[in-house]
C-alpha cells in the first residue's frame, strides 16, 4: 500500500502529521488559557511557520505533547486526544470535553502529500481555530481564576470519552485526505454541567462586602499550562526516548512550485529554503525566547494585538509572594484575576487596593458607628430647631457613611454624599419664618411714605441711571 | 464550473448586526485567505504567515478569529457599516442580506472587459429584531452568541468538504485569482455585496451596490 509513494513523500507526509498533531495541541491548550490569543502575520516565512500560520509554541506543551507520542505517530488504531477538565477549588474535577485526532483506512492515492495535503492541514488548523472558540468550554476557560482552572491531558491511543457524562455533543472540525489514511479531527464535548452549576449555587450565598484571602502559595494558577500529568497519569506508550522521527533539524516547507504536477519536484526541500533557523520548536521560543519556563509562572501569551514579540514576564518570581486573591460576592459579574502588586497586565493596576490597607479601611466591610454626624456642618443642621418639616432627619436610622461612587476626599474640604445631604435640607429663608400679621403689613405701610419722599429727592438720580441704559 | 452557494441566516437586534456580520464574514476569510505569496526563480514561490486574533464581540457572547491584517479588517467594517446604514435607513422591517463573493478573473481579448467567474458565493440573512427592555436583551446576548457559534461550526463543516479551489497561479496570473493588495495576507479575489429586503419580502434594487475590485470599470 505505501509503495505507490515515493520514500520522500513518505518523510515529508510522516513529518506534516507530526508537527500536525504538536500544532493541534498547541492551539487547542492556549485556546483554554484564559486569554485572548493574538499573533502577527507575515509576509516573509521565517521557516518555522508550520502551515503558513503563526502559532506559538508553549514549550511545556509541546514537550507533553512529544512524551505522549513517544516518538510515534498518530495513525490508524492510534489516535491522539487532548483532554480538557474543569477542577474546581474544592478539588472536585470535571471533563469537559476531549479533541481527537484519529486516522482510519480510507486512503486518496492520488493526492499530492507536499502541496495538497499541506495545504488542507493548513485549512483545518485555521478551522480549529475557529472551533476552539465556539465550544462551551472556552467561556468557561475566560472565567477560570480562583473558583476553577481549567487542566489539559494528552494521551495516545484509544479515545475515552465516558468521562464526559450522558448526552454528550460531538463535532467535526475536519477531514484531510492522504495516501496512507484519513487523517480526522473532532471534538467531543459535555453538555450535562449539573455539578458545576449546583456547586456554584452553594458557593455563590449572600456574601456582603468584599473578602480578601491571601494566598501564599498559588494552588493553580492560569490553568492549563499546568503539568497535566500531576493528577491523571497518560494510558500507554509512556517510552522514554524518542525513537523514529529526528526533531533536531525541522523545518517546515516554504518553498512551492508553480510546474505542472508532472515535474514537481518541492525545490524547497532542497536548498530553497533559507538557512536552517533553529530548530522549529525551539525556533518560535528562541524567537520570543524569555518565555520563563516556572512550573507555576503565567501564562506567556499576552493578548496584545500590535506587538509581535511577548513581553518579558519575570516578575513571576517575585509576584509569588505578594499574590492575593479577590473573592468578589454575589451577583457580581467578572470573576477578577489574581492581582499582584507588580501585575503589568491589570488595567488601572494603580488604583487597586494595595495589599496591606485592604480590609482595613474598606467600608464596606467596615461600616462607620452610627449615628455620629460625619462633619461639623451636619452637627450645626441638626441643631437648627426651624419650623422645617423635614424635622430631625434620620434619629430613627442607622446611619451609614455614605460613600457615593466615584467620589473622592481630596478635592472638596466635605464629601459629595455629606454636600448632597446638606444642600436637601436648606435652612429657611429669614423672610419666610416672619409672621406675616397684619401688624408687620401696618408697619410696612407707615414707612412707606417716607421711602417715597427719598426717592423723589433722588428723581434725577435714577432717570440719569435711566438714560445710562438705553 | 458551478459556483457554490452557501447561505446563513442569522436573526439579531440593532446593535448586532456588526458584530455579528464581522463574525461570520471573518470566520470565512480566515480560511479563504493564505500568506502573501513570493515569487522566486524557477516557477517556485514561498508563502508568508498568516497571524490570528481572537476578537471579543461587546454586544454578543462571542470571540471571533480573524486574520491578523488591520487593512482587511477596516475594508470588511466599512463594508458591514454601509449595509447596517443601509438597514438602518431602508425603513424596512430590518432585513437584508450581505454576501461576501469569491470569484476569478478571466482575460478576455480586447475590447471585452475581464470576466469575473465567481466560484463560491456566501450570503448571509439577517433579520433585525427590536427587544423591549434589558432582559431581553442579556437573553439575545446569550441565544446570539450560540447561534453564531453553530454558524461558524456549518461554515467550517463546508470549507472541509475540499471542494473546488482555483488552482495556484503563476506570478504573472495571481492577480486573477487572489487580491493582492494588501500587505500582509493574501486573501482569494472577493467583493462584497448587499441588498435590503423590503417589508414585501422583494428586494430592492436601488439599494443594491457594489464594492468592487474591478468588472465594469474597465
């Protein structure tokens, strides 16, 4: 069967099935990192652009990814899953939904593995892409943080997928033709989120006010470039050294031909391919190469759209000691992240709560005793004994410093809530608290003749003041 | 050759429509678009990278993935707000369709212009619908996000069938099959087209128009 292929387009097909399979898993492990992934195109290949597409490669993922191959290929009977669980903070864990990369008998002979073939694996990478966006674990992946992480495992073999619990979807992301086989990737995935959702009804309690918990040493933290091995050890094919395909001198094919079939012959494996770079998968990371490689570091993809090359993120080491995490109450929308005090990637990092006078002076953990007047001029309004109907405000309330939003101390001698409430109860006017007796209206009538006769002394004053205005 | 026609339909409020045209339109020219191409001797050529972006939709549970070239994202924004004006203006109940066109362009003798072969037509329906208040909103939020997700599952599902794809031109013909002006990725010849539904169900052709890339120009 495979001697219709010829033994070079044996090595370039056993090698795009390769590196094949590490894209796959890479795409689909930062796709449930919790970010938004962003790379740059560009309009010179570097070589190390398998499939004409930007993907990073993670260096703990691809290095799970080879020891589960374990020097193999996925191939028919063997396939190759990417399974991603949900662990919550209880330690209760969850599948949610496994990737399989299989392969079965049915072969295109006459397909063209170096163009063809490359090409479609290309599309269905892109396709992927799409795909990993658009299951229910991804938005489950974005809200991760200190309830659950989400957790990767690879294996090889036999694809399990009773772990996913009853009525289960399944979706085909694609099919690529190939001379030795059909080449399959789908996505079984949980529909039946009963656990999670009756665990986070009991967790989610009216909590009021803002709980800060201090943790010392992160249990997870941004999800899935944790080891996956650590809780669930791989099926088979566990050999230690890497035995077949050579990694060392990769690189991916750049160079295409437009000759008709008859005499291709893939110049660009021969010398049209630029100077070897490093090696593929090391390539990207030398290339980005400070991705710091901590067993419990972030994740080293920042989504920043503009920038190509990933920012240096050494501040892990340090960050781990002053980490915190926000418990945020009930019916709040966004779980928030881990916030370090070094933390570039929080927006308006400034004006979070330095780690130290959190709860301290938090009010709403804390309200003010009550009924104490906040300032001197709520004093003076209280003792004001006016007619005014508002009376003695609020003696039969708890008073409760209120803090509007936004507000700050800074700018006025009083704040804003103690300005409103003031301003609501104005004294009353001096006018209005006379009397009006017809006594006062006697008065008023008796010295008005008097007040006539001044303004008549004065008549030229005011029609010159007259005059000055027209 | 036959063109393949695709249609999508998708029922969305006013402030989705962008969002969700851009989603649908980007998901097909992810896959409809390769790296530039770079001629060298000997008829070979090599292909340049394509980059990804995840994009956040704020009016639809949605992240969408598109290719990493600010110039192709402004040309398909410009072209979904002129079909939501259009929308927005028609006076109609709200539906419209907007159909995103690959074609090849075939050399004609002089004095007869290009032909433009089209080889795969998408059209995507949409139905503009008006929520009462907040709730209803959040719910279309939710329900749209799953609508557009299955959308991108059948848009995917058809791209994977391998069907006809213009063969790889040589550098003097590329301009015939992909659209090469841009400066970062290469996506195949396309235009971009729409028509607004008047409340009889008829469309109406005075507010047809076209973005072209070339056809009666010459």
């Amino acid at each position: 069967m495979d001697s219709d292929l010829s033994s070079q387009d044996r090595k370039d097909l056993d090698k795009f099935i390769k590196f094949f399979a590490l894209k796959t898993v890479q795409i689909i492990v930062q796709a449930r990192l919790g970010e938004k992934i962003s790379t740059c195109s560009s309009s010179s290949p570097t070589g190390s652009d398998w499939f004409n597409l930007a993907i990073k490669d993670i260096p703990e993922v691809t290095h799970e990814a080879k020891k589960a191959l374990a020097g193999q290929l996925p191939g028919i009977g063997r396939s190759m899953c990417v399974e991603i669980s949900l662990k919550t903070s209880e330690g209760d864990s969850m599948e949610l939904e496994t990737w399989c990369l299989e392969m079965n008998e049915k072969c295109d002979k006459d397909i063209k593995v170096s163009y063809t073939v490359y090409n479609r694996l290309s599309l269905l990478l892109k396709s992927l892409l799409a795909i990993t966006r658009v299951t229910p674990a991804y938005k489950l992946s974005r809200k991760q943080g200190h309830d659950y992480v989400i957790l990767y495992r690879i294996y090889f073999g036999d694809v399990q997928l009773t772990g996913l619990g009853e009525g289960f979807q399944s979706v085909r992301v694609g099919v690529v033709g190939t001379p030795i086989g059909t080449i399959t990737l789908s996505c079984a995935y949980r529909t039946n989120l009963a656990l999670m959702s009756s665990r986070q009804f009991e967790r989610t309690g009216p909590i009021m006010g803002i709980i800060i918990d201090h943790f010392v040493e992160r249990p997870f933290t941004n999800m899935a470039h944790m080891h996956p091995c650590s809780y669930r050890t791989p099926g088979e094919d566990e050999g230690g050294t890497y035995a077949g395909i050579e990694d060392s001198q990769e690189v991916c094919t750049t160079s295409f031909s437009t000759s008709p079939p008859s005499q291709m012959v893939v110049p660009g494996k021969e010398g049209g391919v630029p100077q070897v770079p490093a090696q593929p998968n090391h390539g990207t990371a030398a290339e980005h190469g400070r991705i710091p490689s901590f067993p419990n570091g972030q994740s080293p993809l920042p989504a920043q759209p503009t920038s190509c090359s990933s920012e240096v993120k050494t501040v892990f080491c340090d960050a781990l000691e002053t980490t915190f995490t926000r418990k945020v109450g009930a019916f709040v929308n966004k779980a928030t992240t881990q916030v370090t005090t070094t933390s570039l990637d929080l927006p308006f990092a400034a004006f979070a709560p330095r780690a130290n006078d959190l709860e301290v002076n938090d009010p709403m953990v804390h309200p003010p005793p009550s009924p104490a007047p906040s300032s001197p001029l709520q004093g003076s309004l209280h003792s004001n004994s006016s007619s005014h109907s508002g009376g003695q405000p609020q003696d039969d309330f708890v008073m409760v410093d209120f803090k509007p939003a936004f507000s700050k101390d800074d700018l006025l001698p009083m704040d804003l809530g103690t300005f409103y409430r003031e301003f609501q109860n104005p004294p009353q006017l001096a006018s209005l608290s006379i009397d009006v007796s017809a006594q006062s209206m006697a008065e008023d009538l008796d010295s008005l003749p008097e007040k006539l006769a001044i303004y008549e002394k004065n008549i030229d004053e005011f029609d010159a003041f007259v005059d000055t205005l027209q | 050759m036959n063109c393949r026609s695709e249609v999508l339909e998708v029922s969305v409020e006013g402030r989705q429509v962008d969002e969700a045209m851009l989603a649908l339109l980007h998901t097909i020219l992810l896959h409809r678009s390769t790296g530039k191409f770079l001629y060298k001797k000997e008829g070979t050529y090599s292909i340049g990278t394509v980059g990804t972006q995840d994009v956040d939709c704020d009016f639809i549970d949605f992240t969408l993935v598109r290719v990493s070239s600010d110039e192709l994202d402004r040309v398909i924004r410009k072209a979904v707000a002129e079909f939501k004006d259009a929308l927005g203006n028609s006076g109609s109940d709200g539906m419209g369709q907007i159909s995103l066109e690959f074609y090849q362009k075939k050399k004609s003798r002089w004095p007869f212009s290009d032909e433009c072969i089209p080889w795969e037509v998408w059209s995507i329906k949409v139905n503009v619908v008006n929520l009462a208040n907040e709730q209803e909103r959040q719910i279309c939020r939710e329900k749209v996000g799953e609508k557009l997700g299955e959308k991108v599952i059948n848009i995917v599902e058809v791209i994977n069938r391998h069907e006809y794809l213009p063969k790889m031109p040589t550098q003097s013909e590329v301009d015939n099959v992909f659209d090469t002006s841009l400066k970062d990725v290469q996506p195949y010849l396309y235009k971009i087209t729409y028509q607004i539904t008047d409340s009889l169900g008829t469309s109406v052709s005075t507010t047809m128009r076209r973005l072209i890339k070339d056809t009666l120009a010459l």
